[in-house]
C-alpha cells in the first residue's frame, strides 16, 4: 500500500516536471537571432527627402515648439547645443524649424535659424521646402531672406509643385513677382500640379495670369496629365480670362 502511494506521489512529480523541462530544453536549442526577433528592433536614422536625418530628440521637439510660439530667446538658448537640421513628428506639421518659421513667416526667428547653419533646403518627406512655405502663406520677406541664403527657386516636389506655382495657387501677386525677378521659371511644370499659369486660370487669379503672361507664360502649354491654360480658362466660362489669354496667344 506504501508503495502504491509511492508510485502514485513520483507520478504526480514526474507528470508535473516533465513539461517545464521540456520546455527549458526547446528554449535552449533555440537559435538567438530567432529569440531576438520577440524584442523592438533598435531606432534606426531615416534619410529624408531633403537628405537629412529624422531626429525624434527632445532637443528638436523644444526647438520645434519654441518656433511656433515665436519665442526668439527660447530659440536662440536652445540652438546653444540643438542643429536647427532637425526633424520631430510627433506633433503634426511643420516637422522642421525653419519649415514652421517659413510658414508662420517669422523673419527674426528665420535669421537665427539660418546664423546656426540651418539648411534652406531642409525639410521633412512630406512637408514643402522653406520656400515654397513662405511662398504659400505670402511671406514675401521670409521668401526673400531664403532667397538671399540661397534657396532654389525652381525645386520642384511632387505634391506640392515649385514656390511659383504654389504662390500662384494661393494668389500672392507680389510674391510671384519676386520669385520670377530672381529666375523662376514661369513654365515650369511638375506633373499632378501643372504649371503656374494653369494653377493661377483655374483658381481664377487674373491678376497673376497676366504678370505671368507678360513674362513669357505659354497660353498654348499642357502640363502632363492636363490641358492647357485657355482650355481652363474657357471651361470656367471666366470671360475676362478667355480675353486675356486669346490676346496672348496671338503672340505665340
């Protein structure tokens, strides 16, 4: 009887072990790098459009914020140990502080950015350049500080287009006038965004279409993927549009 229970006790112990310790086993023949692939893989820099790095830093965050506040003795603090070359996502556009300048048209905080060796053409995949910021919000001072510092005035990027074509867009009749002073090509094309003149016809900026025919705009040129300026024009039924490009197009 003693031994029965015995048996019965070694059993339970056995039925009890057994599985743990061939699971210690299995766990121990298991190749590392197949366990490793279980954990979060380590940050890794990204490459972004304009040929930085992404940088999630707490640095670029305070920086980032420190812009759009407009807190130029904040900036100026933080670009002590801070590269104004940075990129922080976590809270929406701009992702970069002299992009968030441009658009805010911040000319003070832009010179401080650019005297820490800021890179006019930094920006992050997916926002626009300085340029084409200031150029969308009508920062005519901003555009020409970034001008000065060297921007490109014909990059172009899909989604967006060139700084011509989005103050075009926008209707900034004085920024299109200086970007075009200082050698924007009046027609440039990018496809998905067409030209300026086409972009300036369809939103009906008649202003724009004029200072852009007058310096070389082609009434007859079809962006890929689009028609032409006057085929927009006669589409909206824009009388004064049609007029204005007709006259034109006898010059072509």
């Amino acid at each position: 009887m003693h031994t029965e229970n015995f048996n019965l006790q070694s059993f339970r112990k056995f039925s009890f072990i057994a599985p743990n310790l061939f699971s210690l086993i299995l766990l121990l023949s298991t190749p590392f790098k197949v366990f490793a692939q279980g954990y979060p893989k380590a940050p890794v820099a990204v490459k972004e459009e304009s040929g930085g790095e992404q940088s999630n830093s707490d640095g670029c965050k305070e920086l980032l914020r420190a812009v759009k506040s407009q807190d130029s003795v904040r900036v100026k603090e933080l670009l002590r140990n801070v590269d104004p070359n940075c990129i922080f996502r976590g809270d929406g556009e701009p992702r970069s502080p002299l992009v968030a300048a441009a658009r805010a048209g911040y000319v003070g905080i832009g010179k401080l950015l650019l005297e820490a060796k800021a890179d006019v053409a930094y920006h992050a995949e997916g926002d626009e350049t300085p340029l084409m910021a200031a150029s969308a919000n009508g920062h005519l001072g901003f555009a020409k500080l970034l001008v000065s510092n060297g921007a490109e005035v014909n990059k172009k990027l899909k989604r967006e287009g060139t700084a011509l074509i989005i103050a075009a867009r926008e209707g900034h009749l004085g920024t299109v006038e200086y970007l075009i002073s200082q050698g924007a090509d009046v027609n440039a094309q990018v496809t998905g965004d067409g030209s300026p003149l086409i972009i300036a016809v369809r939103k009906g900026h008649l202003d724009i279409a004029k200072v852009l025919l007058e310096k070389g705009a082609d009434p007859y040129l079809a962006s890929p993927g689009d028609e032409n300026p006057l085929y927009h024009a006669r589409m909206s039924q824009n009388r004064e549009m049609v007029e204005l490009l007709e006259e034109y197009s006898d010059r072509h």
